[in-house]
C-alpha cells in the first residue's frame, strides 16, 4: 500500500505540472452498500439486500479546459445483508441470515468532463480505484424452526472478523462513476456508483464484489 501512495503522489505531482489550476475539497455522504454474491455451491441461493453506511475523505480537483483529474482518498463503508432460502429436515426448516459491515481506504482517481454552457456547473466521471480494507466483521444469525416443536427451536448468534489469515482478501480493485452539481459558493452535490471488480474471498469460495451508492456533499476550497 505504502508504494501504491508514493507512486499516487508522484503522478499527481506530474500532472500538476500541466494543470490550469488546482483545487482541494472535503465530501461526504451516505452509502447504500450491497454484495454481490455467486455462490460456489448451486445449493446456495443467498437473497441480497443492502445495508446503510457512510464515505469520507478528501479530493483535489486538476484541471485543464473542460476536463479534470480528481484523485481522492476516503474511508468507505461497504459491506451488505444476505439471507438464505430455507432448508428442510424431516419435522422442520433452517435459515441464516447474515450481515456484514466493511471498512476501507479507498483511493479512486476520476476523469471528469465539465458540461459546457448553461450546464457548466454540471460534471460527470468515471475512474478506477484502489482499496484496502482495515477492519470489517460478520454477524451470522442461523435459526433451527420446528413448527410441530417450537420447544425445539434454536437461535444462534455468531460474530466474527472478516480481515485475516483465512478471512477477506483486504485488496480490492474496481471502477466508479460520479455525476453532481458544483455551486458557485463552492458547495457541490454528488452521486457516485462504485463497483468492485475483483472478489474479497480466496479462491474455492463464493464470490463476492462490493458494490455502492453514494449521495454526498462536498465543499471546495478554491
């Protein structure tokens, strides 16, 4: 991770050097965070739904006529909900249902294209990013039903972290795209949509990319 920032620095650093001008900014927001999920076992069919977080950070805005560069960096919430279908025994049925909360540094580095005219505080982007999780856990309720038996139910409750030796891959890759409005008082509006391209579980598992929506605010400082 450390050389992935020093060489982050020395690009941005380059490009600055062609840059027309240069701004800095703070944005964030709330994350409707989801996992997409394809099972190694065609007896899993897990139901996705999201879960609610957050992303801040900062940015610097590098501009050059209509376009700019804007790298990034934020702590990211990511993460989702699952439940499975139920399965059966003789007398009764189980389900699981899980929730897991993630958090990143995400670096993103965003193309972005000014809307000329009478749309020219409008913008839209798209980049790739870089993330690297810090910390993440899982709650994993399963539920024993027995409707003939309820004396028999069960309810378990099961946590656990997600980063480790035999857990999450903590590198992630994966691309975004943004649009917004920029007032002239500085404050800017943002949507973004990121998707991770590469799978946070080790081979053999099922696999699973982070996916989010992001509505944020943000204040540039030039």
């Amino acid at each position: 991770m450390k050389k992935i920032l020093l060489l982050f620095s020395f690009v941005f650093l380059s490009i600055c050097g062609f840059a027309q001008s240069v701004s800095f900014g703070v944005r964030g927001g709330i994350t409707l965070a989801n996992n997409q999920i394809r099972a190694a076992s065609p007896d899993y069919h897990p139901n996705t739904s999201p879960i609610t977080t957050f992303s801040v950070g900062g940015f610097a805005d590098v501009t050059r006529g209509d376009f700019s560069l804007e790298p990034g960096i934020f702590f990211s919430g990511q993460g989702g909900e699952s439940k499975t279908s139920p399965g059966s025994y003789q007398t009764g049925y189980w389900l699981s249902d899980s929730k897991e909360r993630l958090w990143y540094i995400e670096i993103p580095i965003d193309i972005i294209y000014h809307l000329p005219g009478l749309f020219k505080n409008v913008y839209v982007g798209a980049g790739p990013y870089i993330a690297t999780g810090i910390s993440g856990n899982e709650s994993i309720i399963v539920s024993e039903v027995f409707p003939n038996n309820p004396a028999q139910n069960t309810r378990t409750t099961v946590d656990y972290k997600v980063f480790g030796a035999e857990g999450y891959r903590r590198f992630q890759l994966g691309a975004n795209a943004i649009t917004g409005v920029r007032f002239k008082n500085h404050w800017l509006i943002n949507i973004g949509y990121d998707l991770g391209l590469t799978s946070i579980t080790n081979p053999g598992e099922a696999n699973i990319k982070d996916s989010q929506f992001t509505l944020s605010l943000g204040y540039a400082f030039k």
